[in-house]
C-alpha cells in the first residue's frame, strides 16, 4: 500500500450565522485517504459539501471538528502549501494582467527567480494551449480559457498535490478531453489529484478512485472499475457476424444453460465521435459527414 497524502478524520463542519446559530452542517464526520499518486474523485449533488472539505484540506476554512493530515502536515499548517495547486471553483484571477503577468504574479508569490518565472510560464502556457492568448487581458478570455489560465496558475509552483475543484466546468469537449489528458499528465509525473465534478464521464475517466458524498455524509467511496463493474455478465466483441453464426453461437450457449443472450453493435461514445468531426473538420474545410460514413469509421 502506498503512502497517504490525505488523511482526513472524523471531519465536520457546521456554517454558523452572525449570531453563531447553527445554518448548516456541510460535512459530517468524514474519514478517508487520498494515496500518493492517485486521482481521487469527490462526487455528489450541489451543496454535497465538496467544496467545504477542499478548503478545509488548504486551511481556507477551519473544521468545527476532526484531524486532517496533507503532506504530513495538519490542515492549518500553511507551510505544506508551498507543495499545493488549488483551482477555485471560480477563479479569482486579476482581470488587467495578461496570462504572462498572471504566471509572473504567483511565481513571484512562490519566491521563484525570474528566469524560473519565465521559464515556468512558457511551459505552462504551452501545456494549457494559451499560446496564442497569452499577451491578452484576461477579463477578455472565455469562460474555457479562464479555466485553462486557472489550472497554469494552480501549476505555478510544480505542487506534488493538486487540488481541482470542477475542472472541465465551461470547457467544450476539446477543451475537456485537454484537461482530462492533463490530469493524467500530472499522475504520470507523480502527483496526486484531487478533484470535484459533476461530469461523471470525466471522473470516470480519469479517477482511480471516487468518494459520493450526500448532505455532507460519505455514502459510497472505492475504485472506479469494481465500483462500475458488471459482476454478473459478460461481454464478447468480434467483427459483424452472419446470422448463421449468431444461430450457431446461441445453440452453444444454450447447452450451458445460457438463454438470456444479446447481439447488438457497439457504440462509440459521442465524447469522441464530436472529438473527431472537430479535428476533420479542421483539416478538410467546407465538409460535411454523412451518418453512415461517421458509423463506418467506428470508435476513436
Ligand atoms: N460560506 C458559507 N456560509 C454558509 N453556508 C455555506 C457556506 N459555504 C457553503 N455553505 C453551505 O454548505 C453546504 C455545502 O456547500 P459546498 O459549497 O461545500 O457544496 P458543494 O458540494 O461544493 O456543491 P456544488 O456542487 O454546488 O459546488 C451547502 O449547504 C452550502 O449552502
Ligand atoms: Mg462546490
């Protein structure tokens, strides 16, 4: 088993109003672990209660109760910061300066040297494909460009752990497909990933494994693939088969007492039947695809 990154224990947390009544108990005596070098998904409705736990695991927000441990840190230590990345659910980025001066700012906060700034902010303008943006102001920037700027931003100081709270909210598929990539980038350095989402595909995707809260409570928490696997059936792929074939194949089947048996098409998904129109459609201008010629092509 390897190391712990996160371990989090019998974490609550009660929002108080003015007066210190009790509004709402956003997270109820949570336990878990993040691994190093996992990508660890935190799911559930709206007000679930992730966004709490995040700031609560950067010491942004103090639990009412319970031990969190970062990098061998406590939560409220601000010191294991410096190996952070955190993407706010909405970025609270300086509107006048440019992806440059942006990258610039926070490496200065990070106490970088100029020439780590600079080599930084190539690399990550680079890596989140603003290259063509990054002279402009950001108020100008997209909502998927803002979230392209936030993640360079949150990877500013080379953080072993990352933090990203909706990562691929407001971006196209391509820009989502470039993030969910990215995430596995940062695994395969290393690093370990903890994000929020309400794009179950992209958890599914790109998370080792997945927490659900619900009304602040840990209802269901494991690996994604045993989570999601089909214990009782199994699935057969060849290429398209004759009826003759397909008869064959049942009566086998039915010697083994198998009746219940489905021939269909697979399906490619429509992340990546979008993925490839977009990437054709750039390299041949002015086409349009016919439904038979995107299902002849099958998947990816
Ligand atoms: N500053 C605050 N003061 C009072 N209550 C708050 C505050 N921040 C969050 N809450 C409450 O805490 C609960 C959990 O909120 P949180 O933002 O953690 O949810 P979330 O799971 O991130 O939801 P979403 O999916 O909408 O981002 C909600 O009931 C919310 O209203
Ligand atoms: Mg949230």
């Amino acid at each position: 088993m390897s190391n712990a990154v996160i371990e989090i224990r019998n974490l609550s947390k009660i929002y108080r109003d003015f007066w210190g009544r009790k509004k709402v108990q956003a997270v109820k005596s949570l336990s878990m672990d993040v691994m190093q070098g996992e990508v660890f998904g935190l799911l559930g409705p709206n007000g679930s209660g992730k966004t709490t736990t995040m700031k609560m695991l950067l010491g942004l927000l103090f639990p009412t109760s319970g031990e969190m441990t970062i990098l061998g840190k406590p939560a409220a230590d601000v010191t294991k910061n410096e190996r952070i990345g955190y993407l706010p659910e909405e970025s609270y980025l300086y509107r006048f300066l440019n992806a440059d001066e942006t990258l610039d700012f926070y490496g200065r906060l990070f106490n970088m040297t100029a020439a780590d700034r600079a080599r930084r902010a190539d690399e990550l303008i680079e890596m989140v494909g603003l290259g063509k943006a990054r002279r402009r102001q950001l108020k100008e920037y997209s909502k998927g460009m803002t979230r392209r700027i936030g993640l360079a931003q949150a990877l500013i100081n080379d953080p072993d752990l990352v933090l990203l709270d909706e990562p691929t909210s407001g971006l196209d598929p391509t820009g989502t497909r470039e993030m969910k990539d990215l995430i596995i980038q940062l695994k395969a350095q290393g690093k370990t990933v903890v994000m929020c989402s309400h794009q179950l595909a992209d958890v599914q995707d790109v998370c080792d494994r997945i927490a659900v809260l619900f009304q602040g409570e840990l209802k269901v928490l494991g690996r994604v693939d045993e989570l999601l696997e089909l214990r009782n059936e199994m699935q057969m792929r060849t290429p398209t088969l004759s009826d003759e074939a397909m008869a064959d194949i049942r009566q086998v089947l039915k010697k083994h007492n198998v009746n219940d048996v489905e021939f269909s098409r697979p399906k490619a998904d429509l992340e990546q039947l979008f993925l490839r129109t977009v990437r054709e459609s750039g390299e041949r201008p002015g086409r349009r695809f016919s439904t038979e010629e995107v299902a002849a092509s099958g998947r990816g």
